[in-house]
C-alpha cells in the first residue's frame, strides 16, 4: 500500500488512493468531476460514497459523522490486520481525520508519518482521539 501525502483537506482522497492501489491523481480527477471541492458537505459525502464504489472499498463506508463524534469515545475495536482505516477526532472538537494502515501500520496521509499501531499513534499524537477502525473488505 502506497499513501501519497494529501492535499488541503484531502485525507480522504488520499486514504481512497492507498486502499485502492491507485494514484492520488486517479482519485482527485474523479472527485472533481463528482463534486468533492464544491464545499457543500452533502456533495462531499455524495462523492465519497460515488469514488467507494467506483474503487470497490467498503472500509470509508459507513463513516462516522463528525456530529456523532463523542469525546472520549473508545474505538470500536484495535485489530489493524489486514487493511483498513483509522477515524481520529481531534479532541474536544468536530475536526475529524481519517488515515489508512495495513497490517498494523497505520500511515497518516498529512504528514507522511508511519504509526506502528494504534498505541504507537496515540502516544505520539495525545490530543487525537481513535473513534473507529474500519477493516477493508477484499477487493471483487
């Protein structure tokens, strides 16, 4: 899995890139055309959903909404085999931020940083919040 560093609020795009074994390219040419920087958010979620199917991932769906988000949370699991994402939520915030890992290496898409698993990223990274590990079904 190659994570390419995202752009201004691309963790998403990124994360869709990663899982999907295609370029960052190939996924921001295809969320333009659906609406991914229109700045609504409803657009954005609708080309989230779009850009899964279109790259057969399950692993972005179903996402928490940052309005659902509870602080303190606990994650709903801490199995990071295979491949999957990692949903984060800054503490006491909204802001939520989403990375992809594979077989226990969790990649953060803004920075480049490669977590040895989710201890790892919390230790390093206290003010973020894990809220949810969604593993990555095989590609059909």
């Amino acid at each position: 899995m190659k994570v390419e560093q995202q752009g201004y609020n691309e963790c998403m795009l990124s994360t869709i890139a990663a899982l999907a074994d295609v370029s960052l390219a190939a996924v921001r040419e295809k969320a333009l055309a659906y609406g991914f920087y229109s700045g609504s958010p409803r657009r954005f979620w609708e080309a989230v959903e779009i850009l899964c199917q279109d790259f057969h991932l399950s692993a972005l769906c179903p996402i928490v909404s940052a309005h659902l988000v509870v602080v303190g949370h606990k994650p709903n699991s801490s199995d990071l085999s295979g491949r999957g994402t990692v949903l984060v939520t800054y503490t006491g915030t909204t802001m939520t931020h989403i990375m992809p890992y594979e077989d226990g290496k969790i990649v953060d898409p803004g920075d480049l940083v490669e977590y040895d698993g989710l201890e790892d990223f919390v230790k390093k990274n206290p003010y973020w919040d894990v809220v949810r590990i969604t593993p990555q079904e095989k590609k059909t």
